[in-house]
C-alpha cells in the first residue's frame, strides 16, 4: 500500500510518542504501507524539521538520521505533470501532486479540508487514527 504522509503527521510523530502519528511511524518499519516521496517533498520534509525550537528534543543531525532512514523505506515518484495550483495552499499542491504521480491509495493528514479535492482523483485523504484502523495488527 502506498502512501504520501503531509509533513504534519511527521512532526506531530516526533514531538509526542503518543497519539496515532507516532503509531504510524513506528508501524512503518513493519512493511505495512510503503510513504511516497518526491524530490520536492524531502525538502519540504527537511525544511520544517529543522526549524529552529519545531523538535526540541532533537538535534539537528537526528533529525538528519530520521530523515535518511524514512527516505530509505520510501519509494520515489517522479512527477511528470503538475497540477499547480490545484489546492488553497500550493505547500499543498506538491504533497499532493506526489500521491498523484505514485498512483498512492491513501494521502495521510490532519488537514482533511485542505485536500478535500484529493479524493476526486482516487485519493483516499484520511487522518492518522482512520489509516492505523485499516492497517492489519501488528
């Protein structure tokens, strides 16, 4: 199963070991769902990670390690079309250009207004909580 996971399900995962975004992280390993990246979403990725007070209890070369590491499990779309602008917010348009190019079942986030348009292309938009209950247990 593939999936695009919005930037905030990463941070929320971080800042707390509660709740279902950090689930989600930890289920990643275990091959249930494979996260789709792009170029342009990596950056986006490591761009609000290392915002300066975001990841308190991380230094900058964890979140390095971090990052490798989810990249590492990750496939790659390659975006051949754009869709921009398509969404209200073009931060947006790219996360979701990405679930687009990879053919991805689910786009993972807690802004399910903002990809409302998502699900027209066959983009199941679904917070964190409703994905881990579609997921087989551990």
């Amino acid at each position: 199963m593939l999936v695009v996971i919005d930037t905030n399900i990463l941070v929320s995962g971080l800042r707390s070991q509660l709740g279902a975004s950090h689930l989600l992280l930890t289920r990643l390993a275990l091959g249930h769902f494979r996260p789709v990246i792009s170029t342009a979403l990596c950056l986006e990725y490591a761009d609000v990670l290392h915002r300066p007070g975001l990841l308190p209890s991380y230094s900058p070369q964890q979140i390095d390690v971090f990052l490798d590491a989810f990249c590492s499990l990750a496939r790659e779309a390659y975006i051949y079309f754009r869709w921009r602008p398509f969404l209200p917010d073009p931060k947006d348009d790219l996360i979701f250009e990405c679930a687009l190019a990879a053919g991805a079942s689910h786009l993972i986030t807690y802004n399910l207004a903002d990809f409302a348009e998502a699900g027209r292309f066959g983009v199941s938009v679904v917070t964190p909580k409703d994905f881990m209950a579609i997921l087989p247990p551990p």
